[in-house]
C-alpha cells in the first residue's frame, strides 16, 4: 500500500480529509494514513445526537461533537488514540473489506498483540475491544476506518458516552456499551503513542518500501473548505439526527414537571408539559413558542426568555426549566 501523511488534530478537518481521500484522490493503489484527533466525540452518520452523547460534558470540557460519513457508533477520540484509514478502488465488497481490516489486525499481532476480529466491526483483545471499524462505498471505491485505544482516557470516555438518563425511543442508531482496553497496557514499558505509530507505519507501509503520497496545497485547501462548510456546520452534526421521542421527568418546587418531546433533525417538532405542577397561566403558549427551536440549552433558553416562567411553573427559573428540558437537572 501506499500512504500519506495527516499531522492535523482538528476533528473536522480529519473527517473531510477521509471524504475528500474517498471520493477524489489519484489511487494507483490503496492508500492508508494515521491520524489523531483533540479530544473530541465522532458519530456515526445515522445517530441521534442527544441518545449518543453527554452534551453538557462536552461543552464543559471544550470536547468537540462531529459527525462522520461512515455508520457504526459513537466513538470518543483525544491524544491517547491513534486512527487509521484505508482507501482503494473496490470490486467485490464481501473480498475487499475483510482484507483491508485484516491488514490492521496482522499489524497489531505483528507487534505481539493477540489481536482477534469480532464480527465485523471490532477488534477484540482477550475479549476486550480495542478497535471500531466502519466503512462507506463511493461508487467504485471502498473506504475503512477505525480507532485503536492506545492509552484514551477511560474516565471521560465513560463521561461522554453516557448521555443523562431518560428514557426515550429513537430512530437512530444506538452504539453498543462494550468493555474496552487500552493497548498501551499490552506493549512493552515505556512504549508510547508516538513509537507505536511509527511501528504500525513502519508494517503497513512494508518498512517503507511503499511510495509515500504527496497532498499538494490546492488539495488541503480544497479538503479545508469542506471542513468548514460541511463539517464544521450544525446542519451537518445536527440536523441529521433521525426522529426522536424524549420524556423528562422531576419533581420541582411548583410540583412534579413531565416533559414529552417529538425532536427531529435536532429541533423540536411537538413539546407537551404535564404532571401535577401548580401554576398561574395554561404551557400552551409555551408549546407553541417552542417548535421548530434548535433542541439545544442556548436556543431554548433564548426562547423562553421573554417568559415569566414561574407564571407557569409557580417558583421555576428559566435555568430550571431549560436544564430539564435538556435532562441536566
């Protein structure tokens, strides 16, 4: 295989970088490149933003949300994770994908890692997953990625993959809670990602008897403008999410408050107040202001502002009631 060189951290230029790579760079070859991300939570295309993720975490941490062009589940990156990716033109699906995801696992056991593949999406070590694949087909070719735990962050994983309890039905994809494991724990003392990544570069690329690919400047500025204007845009992270049917419940100072919510593509299509809360005026105004509103903290409580809320929740702030909406109360 022939490969290139991706130094950029930036979330949103790495999944344009993918895209880009897929549908227009010159293949001769399959190509494969490591890459790393800031700390950051990646999507899958078909998820539903507020079932994946822990949203005031994230914000909280400066942790950024993207979403990728592959399906699968939502995955948590920062500097302790290493990403692969190979593209190359594609005839038979069912024989291309097991090669490519093969090459990653002979790698890793290369290194003496007792690598296995479970279905075919993870990669397993003593039945722990150390690896997600996913893949996307753009007409005749054929692009996979994926993760490997090198030391992540466990913590903020567990964190940030854990939205606030409720209970909820969606048409999204949810991503299945496994047990994970760093590899760091599996390689030799002293052993860090930098040295690990030039091992895995040093096997994939035949001990650099490959040809390296050069991105010339028109490219990265090209893979820059869909970062920006894909990538990077709340359309994109957002406005994808499927359908959604959200309740929240608590009992406040006015009473006990349940909130049904109907969101789509991240807005909030129906929203109904009910439970025993005592109050001066019907929610009905309420409802009604409320659709079509960005189902975010920010935007909901941009709405609500112009309400006296303890009018219809009898001793409720905006704050309390935005953070219930939003599940973070």
């Amino acid at each position: 295989m022939r490969f290139l060189k991706n130094t950029c951290t930036d979330p949103y230029f790495n999944m344009a970088f993918d895209e880009y790579c897929l549908e227009h760079l010159s293949l001769e070859e399959p190509v494969f490149y490591l890459w790393q991300n800031r700390p950051s939570v990646i999507m899958g295309a078909n998820q539903e933003v507020n079932t994946e993720v822990n949203l005031a975490y994230l914000k909280e941490h400066d942790i950024a949300l993207v979403r990728r062009v592959t399906g699968g589940g939502t995955v948590y990156h920062d500097f302790g994770n290493l990403n692969y990716t190979i593209v190359g033109e594609t005839k038979n699906l069912e024989h291309d994908y097991p090669q490519y995801t093969h090459c990653i696992l002979k790698a890793l056991q290369s290194l003496g890692i007792p690598a296995t593949l479970s279905g075919r999406n993870d990669i397993l070590v003593e039945n722990k997953k150390v690896s997600g694949l996913a893949k996307r087909v753009y007409k005749d070719r054929l692009m996979v990625h994926g993760t490997l735990m090198f030391d992540v962050d466990l913590e903020v994983l567990t964190q940030v993959l854990c939205p606030p309890l409720t209970k909820l039905q969606s048409k999204g994809i949810a991503s299945v809670r496994s047990r994970v494991a760093n590899l760091k724990e599996l390689l030799p003392p002293g052993t860090d990602i930098s040295s690990f990544k030039n091992q895995l570069e040093e096997i994939l690329s035949n001990h650099y008897t490959d040809k390296v690919v050069i991105m010339g400047e028109k490219e990265v500025a090209q893979i820059k403008l869909l970062a920006e204007q894909k990538f990077a845009q709340w359309e994109w992270i957002y406005g994808r999410s499927p359908k959604a049917t959200l309740t929240h419940s608590a009992h406040m100072a006015c009473g006990t408050v349940n909130i049904h919510l109907s969101v789509e593509k991240n807005r909030i299509v129906s929203c109904h107040f009910g439970g025993d809360f005592l109050g001066y005026l019907p929610t009905s105004a309420l409802e009604e202001r409320l659709k079509g509103i960005p189902y975010d903290a920010e935007s909901i409580q941009k709405c609500l502002s112009s309400f006296h809320i303890n009018q219809y929740f009898d001793g409720m702030t905006v704050e309390e009631l935005v953070g219930l909406m939003m599940q973070s109360v």
